[in-house]
C-alpha cells in the first residue's frame, strides 16, 4: 500500500495537472475568440471580416454594403473605417479617385507614392492600393486629416466588382493591416 504522504503528493500532482490543463483550454478559448470573424456574401462570394471590428450601418447605403470601424491605435483619436460595396467606372478611374483624395507634405505626387500590387485570390483578380498622406474625404469631412493611410482592394468577379476600403490614422491602419490583408485573403466562392 501506498503511504499517505505518497497519496497526498499524487493528488496534489494530479490537481496541478488539472489546472495547467484547465488553463490552457481557456487560453486556447480565448484564442478562439480573437479570430472569430464576420461573414459577408459578395454576390456568390464570402469574405471574413475581423470580429474586433464593429460592424456600422453604411453611411452611403446606395454605394456601401458593409461599413467597420477598426478600433483606433493608441494615441490615434479616431479608428479605422472600412466599407464594402460593388463598384463601377472601372478599376483605373476608381484607383486614381481614391488616390487623388490624397497629398503629400513636399508636394510630390501621391500617385508616384502609392504602391498598386495586381494578384490573384479566389481565382479572381485582385487590385491592392496602399497610398498614405493628407487625405480629404468630400462627403465625409470628418474622416479627412494629415498622416492618413488608405488600404483598398478592387476584385473583379464575372458577375461584378467589389471595392474594399480601409482608410484612417496611418498608425491604426498598420495595427489593423494584416486582418484587412487576411480578410482578403479569405474570399472564396460560397
């Protein structure tokens, strides 16, 4: 027979190994959670939108499916906005407007300045801007403002094609850059 200083010390190690195991389930609950998302339907596609991102009834409701804001970075006083919608005019005339919205502090273009990446996800082609500056939003004057960033997706789809605009501080777009890359990165046929 075991001694009883045998049984405590097994029980004690059993109650140990029942804490770290119960803790880790809830760290790995917790870690569950940071990556729920929101699923959206473009047409026949879905892409996920970042949990931690709070979902707002679109501004522009004719234009914009879905709006977010994305919480701001500290020492940013205002957060991300993303919107989402279908897009027309074309792929060039769209991602010069959006640029065009944008100046840069020496006066150099901002078109030479913006950086346009051309993929594939999905099997759709995928048109990627990433320009910063002072940016000037005509319909939504509160959003404009200096050392502004803007992240912006363009998919065309046989059936149409879908904008996606992140704009806002350039330190809480670079908070929020790779969940916007990742929500991208997540459209697929439903």
């Amino acid at each position: 027979m075991k001694s009883l200083a045998t049984r405590r010390a097994l029980c004690i190690w059993c109650a140990l190994c029942l804490s770290l195991l119960i803790g880790s389930l809830v760290k790995a609950d917790e870690k569950a959670d940071k990556t729920k998302t929101h699923t959206l339907t473009l047409g026949k596609f879905q892409v996920k939108a970042p949990e931690e991102w709070t979902r707002q009834e679109p501004k522009s409701p004719r234009i914009v499916a879905y709006e977010f804001s994305a919480p701001a970075a500290e020492g940013d006083k205002q957060g991300g906005r993303l919107t989402i919608g279908s897009l027309g005019g074309g792929v060039e005339s769209n991602l010069d407007r959006w640029i065009a919205q944008f100046t840069q502090p020496d006066g150099k273009s901002s078109k030479e300045k913006a950086k346009i990446e051309k993929k594939k996800i999905a099997e759709q082609e995928v048109h990627v801007l990433d320009v910063s500056g002072t940016y000037r939003d005509p319909f939504n004057p509160e959003l404009s403002g200096e050392n502004n960033r803007l992240l912006a997706a363009v998919v065309i789809t046989n059936e149409a094609a879908f904008f996606f605009k992140f704009n806002g501080p350039q330190k809480t777009i670079a908070t929020h850059e790779k969940a916007f890359h990742k929500m991208l990165e997540s459209l697929a046929v439903k």
